[in-house]
C-alpha cells in the first residue's frame, strides 16, 4: 500500500506541456491563457475514463514523515499517517488519522477516504486540464486528481467565472484548511450547533457565543486569485486581493492533497457540465497555519 500511494504522489509524468507552449486538445491547438508547469492533455473521447469512482477508504499507510510535522499535528490532536513530499515543510502533502473524529462523524469525513460522497471528492493533485470546449481557458479549468489506493484518476471542473451576486455557486471558491485546527477541539461546538463543518469553515472564535460558521463570502473565488479583473466579490476582502496576480501552479501543487465540494444548488442549474464532470464550489488545499501561511508563500500581504 505504502508504495502505491509513493507512485500516486509524484508529479505528473506525462510530460506536461510547459507555459508559452502551445496545447493540442481533440485536434485543436490553445495558447494556454493561465500560465501553469503542470499541464496534461485529455481527449474529449477519453473523458468518460475520468469520472469520479467510488469512495475508497486507506488504511495502513506508511510513509517518511516529518518530526516537525508530526509534532504539530499531535499538538492539534491528531497524527500524520503519510506525507506525500518528504520535503513538504507546510503540510500540503500529508494525510492525518483522527483529525475529523469527534464521536459523531462518519470515517467519509476522515483523510482516509478517497472519491466521491454525496457532497465531496477528494484525491491528490496531479495536473491542470485544459477543457475541451474552452481550451483558452476563459471560463473554466479541470483539475485532475488521483485515489492514491486504486490509482483511479478523476477530473473536477473549476469555474474561472466572476462572482455573481445571483449565482454565487457559479464560482469556485478557493479555501485552505487550517491543520493546526482539529475537530477534537471544536466538537462541543459543533454539537451545540447540531451539524458538522469542514474544518475551514469553523470560526476561529469559538469562546464568543455569537460566533458564526464561515461562508463562500470569507473566501476568494479563483477569478479574484487569477487577476482576471483584479476585484473581489466581497468588498471586505478586496484590499487583499486587488492587486492579486497569481497562476494555477500557485494554486494547487502536484502531491497536494485535495478536498473539492460539489455544487449542488439546484439554482445554480446542472451540477454536471456537458461531460458529466462534477463542477466544484469549493476547491480546499492545505497548510499548517492555514490561509495566513499560504498568503505568505505567494507574497500576499
């Protein structure tokens, strides 16, 4: 198992087509618009091979990790059962036992599990795919993730749409897991409140009894990161990011563990796009120190 999941974190090897170079899709050649060093092409005949399969759960995984690292995670509470980059410093890579265990949850809110649930995929990043019917990459990206455990791969579909105030699930929402927090910690919290939350979205003030559960409005959209138009949809979060101008390998990372909510709004329209690929909400990466340590590695301040 261990050496399974080892080949399912490397980098993409299928020779990804670097920035500037031109990407030929079904027979069409794109000038990528956003540039990114993990690219991978995908024939529109093969997509049907990409689909999400079902929820594996891994066990017994075994891997080099980080002292440091693992420190932190049992500070917080829970362990570190393997880290996909042994030179992952920020926790990126890593997959943890017991971080999402507070009695009342299923092992599908665990790290363990791989695929789809009703509400989320979850895989590892391996590459950028340019879609098909939209090879300039205007309005959307498929990101290709990977079940370490059956090393079935699986495409999510990004939206690179602006925020619309009527539509707001039209966009995808960037969000970073904070790993120095664990359910363990905000268990009576989240029982008063009768549901359960991804870590991501519990306040960081749980002592003030007004507290409220964070919401797609606490977090930036990938249009606001790309500096397509170089606003965010939330004023209050506009100074952060107007003069944001990232790309896609700012973003997500080969080896990256990766947690995706589907959209599921029935206003929203389909939650499919014309291939059948789930179209994502919300696409959660991960750092110790959560969103202030990810804002530093790509220079936000």
């Amino acid at each position: 198992m261990a050496a399974s999941l080892g080949m399912g974190m490397e980098a993409c090897t299928n020779q990804p087509d670097k920035p500037g170079i031109t990407t030929t899709i079904s027979g069409e050649t794109a000038q990528p618009r956003l540039t990114s060093e993990n690219w991978m092409t995908i024939r529109q005949s093969e997509i049907h091979n990409y689909l999400a399969p079902e929820l594996q759960l891994v066990e017994g995984t075994a891997s080099t990790i980080s002292s440091s690292l693992q420190d932190k995670a049992k500070q917080a509470g829970y362990t570190i059962i393997y880290q996909g980059d042994p030179d992952d410093t920020t926790g990126r890579t890593i997959i943890a036992k017991n971080r999402e265990s507070d009695g009342i949850n299923s092992p599908v809110g665990e790290d363990l599990g791989f695929g789809e649930t009703t509400s989320m995929i979850t895989g590892v990043f391996k590459a950028w795919v340019p879609k098909p019917s939209d090879a300039q990459q205007q309005n959307d990206i498929y990101a290709l993730l990977e079940d370490p455990s059956t090393k079935k791969d699986y495409l999510v579909d990004i939206s690179l749409k602006p925020f619309d105030a009527n539509n707001k699930t039209q966009s995808t929402f960037f969000v970073v897991d904070d790993l120095n927090k664990s359910y363990a910690q905000y268990g009576e919290w989240l029982r008063k409140r009768g549901g359960w939350l991804p870590s991501a979205f519990i306040p960081e003030d749980i002592n003030n009894p007004n507290a409220q559960p964070k919401t797609i409005d606490d977090f930036p959209t990938f249009e606001d990161l790309l500096g397509k138009t170089g606003l965010s949809h939330n004023i209050n979060l506009q100074n952060t990011y107007k003069d944001v101008s990232l790309n896609l390998d700012n973003l997500a990372q080969p080896g990256d563990y990766i947690v995706v909510w589907k959209q599921n709004s029935p206003s929203a329209g389909s939650a499919k796009d014309q291939n059948g690929i789930n179209k994502a909400t919300f696409f959660m990466v991960r750092r110790f120190g959560g969103t202030a340590e990810w804002n530093q590695e790509v220079g936000i301040k």
